[in-house]
C-alpha cells in the first residue's frame, strides 16, 4: 500500500490520497500514527485522518515506539501550515473536552463495583487503554479484581504478553477461570463480569454467566423488551421495528459507535449490527450524561452503527432499512453518520435533507433525547432477509438514475482496481485478452460507479466495498468477485440471487504459507481460473 500511496503523489488533490493513506495507518505493521501525520498536507487532511484513526490515536502512547504528545507538538510546530487549531487536534488523541460531559453512575449506581474482565486475548483487552488509561474518572465506579478467561492454564504460563497492559492497574495476578469467578462471586467480591470478548465467544460466555446466575455489566436488552419505553411493535417485511418513547441516543464519531438507551441507562441490544459484538465496543464503559447541548427530537431512527461510515455498510445495512421505513409511510428523522458516499446516495434516493440527522467530527453535540425512536431489528446486510429489501432499494435508484442513460457510451467488461488493502494482483495481460476496462471507484462519483456496473454485462471485483455496486446490475449480467485464502465473505449472493444476476466466486488457491495470515493481505488467482469462468460465461 505504500507503494500506491507514493503512486498517488503529494500533489495529488484526490481524496484517494488521504482515504489510502487512513487505511495504511490502521493495516499496516511498520505504520504508525505518527507517520501518518507527517504525510498529511494540510489541517484539514490531519483532522480526517484524526477522526478515523481516533482509537489508534488514542493508544498511541501505548503502540509501537512513536513521538509523545510535546514531540510530536514540536513537529506540528515547525510545520509551515501548522497553528493552534493543529495542536488542538493533536491534544484530542490524549484528552477529552470533560468541561461539557460528565461521567455518568450507569448501571454501577453510587457505590464502587467489582469486576472481572472476561477475556485475556490482545484483540479484547484493547479497550482498557481507552476505559483505565484516559478516562480516570472510571476508576471512581469501578473496581477491577482481575482478569478471566477459558484459556487460563496456557496464558498463566506465559503472562507477559498479556500482563504488560494492566501495569498501571494492579499487580500480577493469576487469570482466573470462570469455577473462580463463581467463587469469588459467591463469597461477595465480584458485582460484575465484564464480556471482553466477541461474535460466537460473547454469546458462549453470556449463556455460561447466565446460568451461574452471575450479573453481566455489558448486557444489551433488545428493544422489544423495554416495556417501559415501548409503544408499538410492528413487523415490516418480516423485519421487526420497535416504537419508543422517551430514548437517548450517544454518538461517538471518531469510533462510529451510537449508543441507545433509556433514561434507567438501559442499552438497546441494536445498538450494534450483531448483538454478539457487544464486548468489542471498546468505550461501553464510557456513556456520557451531557449536561449541555442535548438536542430535543421529536421522532427519529438511529441508524448510526457501526461501520455505517462504510459505503457497503450504508447501501447494505442502512439504506435497506431505510426503504423499509419509507416504504410503510414512515415521515421522521434519521441519524447517519456523514460521508461523501452517504451524503450522495441519500441524494440519488431522493431522501429529503431536512429529515436528516448528520453525525460527523464536527458536530456540536452528540446527545440526543427523542421522544419517539423508531428502533430497526439488527440484521446483517448478507441475510436473506434483507435481499428483498435491498432489490426495492436498488430499483429506485436507478428509477431516478438510468431512465434517460446512454448505455451504449459505458464499456461491457469491467475489472474494479481496489487500493488499499486486499488487493487482487492485476492479471493484465488477460483482462486486455478479453477486452476488460480497469476503473478504480474511488476515481468516480457514486452516480458514475452506479451506471458503470448497469451497463456492464461482465464485472471483475475483489472484494471489498466496492462490490456494493453489484446491486445496480442488469438481470443477466454476470459478477465475478475475487477473495483471497484469508477472507472469504459473499456477502452479495442473496440480493444478487433476488435480482437474477449471475454470481461467481473466484477463491485464491491455498497458500500454507498465507494460511493464518492476516485477513488483509493481498492475493492473486491463476489466469486459468479466471479463463475458465469466462470461457463458460461465453459458452452460455
């Protein structure tokens, strides 16, 4: 990726350059932060690039050997562009403005909780140098006793990996199973378990929690069950939406997470895309009671989640429910989080702006109280369920779109460049073989990508977000989207399926020396392989 950053060039006013570069500090193992900052041009770059990469900058102190906060102000410094409004975005990556918010009791009451953390892996303990080391108003309500996890012979055997994170906290301590965590519940000395863990091991350790009859600090209640707030329940297109009164909803930009929740501080189990990811919200312990700047709103559906920042996300998770909505003569708000895809997709569906709640870095409050909140079922955006959904979606769109294109003017073989990462090697010779025209998204307006894919009748894709554009396809026309050995996720099989469209896979072939490598990794494929997919395809 670095070698595509430098292709790029630093007179290039692209926004290829700064969302490129984004990802490269968030991939890469020899990048960091740091880095990052010196590559940007301009304040404006610096502050996007602050926004996306808030949870890594908020660690930096605790990553990779980096510049601390006076060095790296020095350096903003002696920058030609640099001023006061840089160092304050720099000082954000270690502070928070805590003159406008207030640490809120949530679930934990006045008295001072004892908790377990359970989970002792890398990727679950991330959160506790957000949660302990920068937010020290914590330490007033909680207690933590120690660490759990199923795992705890191997990591008391070799703690040093693990243990080096919580030097600021306690002592070295043995990681407990979950038989001790019951003991010492039992015996009056835990209040809480804390889930730090996530998918499949969130619900797992939830049931066996459960039945111990243990209290799980992070437990979501779904919104159907909030009988205290509940005021209709209505089931769309066999999708189920809540009606709510008297809601909150938090926003955090900078980690594209909303929080909802009532006034007893109960968090609605939608709040998350999957309910299972629940111990992966890094700040849960970090809701807010913003005594300033709560903004009133009459009726509105949060529909800022996370990775909802994500073009796929938007098309696949968000805008599907919001036609849903629509289409059963919903007349509210909606909360996104801001992005130029966003901002125009809403736009090409004909969404009235002024119904339209923005979230963004620059937004002067992120509380909200509604007193009607329409809250959507969490459902993935490959599921079955939301296909039909997505169909209607994408026939609007291209009603309001493709009624007067010239079809004839756009090429019929397409390969999709991605940047970044998960790159397909570019088998060049054969996609000019077969007289395919590479284009790279980012190059393009959403209105552009949109009728490139409808006037395709063959589109090579790795995937990645830009295979979105799959949806606006004609009927017959044929996807070819590429994975890697690591990751493998068709995602766009059921819309494609509900829209007739002819979808194939091509698998990277196995490579034991990529097999537990990470998952963004770039790959390539065999030009046989891909010759015998279009051999076929032409046969037919």
């Amino acid at each position: 990726m670095i070698n595509d950053l430098d292709e790029l060039g630093r007179t290039d006013s692209n926004t290829r350059y700064l969302s490129l570069l984004c990802k490269i500090v968030m991939s890469e193992n020899d990048f960091n932060i740091t880095t990052g900052f010196k590559l940007c041009r301009n304040v404006d770059e610096m502050r996007t690039l602050l926004t996306k990469c808030k949870f890594l900058l908020w660690r930096l102190e605790y990553g990779k050997p980096t510049m601390g906060y006076e060095e790296l102000s020095a350096w903003v410094l002696s920058q030609n562009n640099s001023n006061s409004q840089s160092i304050n975005l720099i000082a954000q990556a270690f502070v928070l403005d805590k003159e406008n918010l207030q640490i809120s009791g949530h679930c934990y009451g006045e008295k001072k909780n004892n908790v377990v953390i359970y989970g002792a892996d890398e990727l679950s303990l991330t959160y506790l140098d957000l949660n302990f080391n920068h937010y020290g108003s914590i330490d007033d309500t909680i207690n933590l006793v120690g660490i759990a996890d199923h795992n705890f012979v191997q990591l008391n055997n070799n703690p040093s990996d693990i243990f080096y994170k919580y030097r600021h906290l306690f002592e070295y301590k043995q990681i407990l199973s979950i038989s001790d965590v019951y003991d010492l519940y039992e015996a009056g000395k835990v209040d809480y378990v804390f889930i730090g863990v996530c998918d499949d091991d969130y619900r797992r350790i939830y049931n066996q929690l459960c039945e111990l009859g243990i209290p799980v600090l992070n437990e979501y209640i779904l919104s159907s069950e909030l009988q205290d707030n509940l005021l209709e329940q209505n089931v769309y297109d066999d999708i189920s939406v809540s009606v709510l009164s008297d809601m909150y909803a938090y926003s955090q930009s900078g980690l594209h997470i909303t929080w909802m929740y009532n006034s007893s501080k109960k968090i609605v189990k939608e709040t998350y895309v999957s309910e299972a990811r629940a111990g992966s919200l890094q700040t849960w312990f970090c809701l807010f009671d913003y005594m300033k700047n709560v903004v009133e709103v009459d009726e509105c559906c949060v529909l800022s989640r996370d990775w909802s920042f994500n073009y796929w996300h938007f098309t696949f998770e968000t805008m599907s429910k919001v036609h849903m909505l629509e289409e059963n003569g919903y007349k509210g708000m909606y909360m996104f989080y801001e992005s130029a895809s966003a901002r125009e997709l809403v736009k090409l569906y004909s969404l009235d702006e002024e119904r339209i709640i923005w979230i963004d870095c620059n937004t002067t409050s992120n509380c909200y109280h509604i007193k009607r909140m329409c809250c959507v079922e969490a459902i993935g955006g490959e599921a079955d369920r939301n296909a039909k959904l997505l169909a209607g979606f994408s026939s609007k769109i291209l009603e309001n779109l493709v009624w007067d294109m010239d079809i004839e003017k756009y090429p019929k073989r397409i390969f999709i460049k991605r940047i970044g990462i998960r790159k397909l090697k570019e088998n060049k010779d054969l996609f000019e073989k077969y007289g395919f025209v590479t284009i790279i998204p980012e190059d393009l307006t959403v209105e552009e990508q949109i009728k490139h894919f409808h006037a395709a009748d063959i589109i090579i894709n790795p995937h990645g977000a830009g295979s979105t554009n799959c949806i606006y396809m004609r009927k017959g026309s044929h996807f070819i989207e590429t994975f890697g050995c690591n990751y493998i996720q068709p995602l766009c099989y059921e819309i494609l399926k509900e829209r007739k469209i002819n979808y194939h896979m091509l698998v990277e072939r196995k490579n034991v020396l990529k097999e537990n490598g990470p998952h963004t990794s770039d790959y390539e494929i065999e030009d046989i392989a891909f010759e015998l997919i279009l051999q076929n395809i032409f046969d037919c």
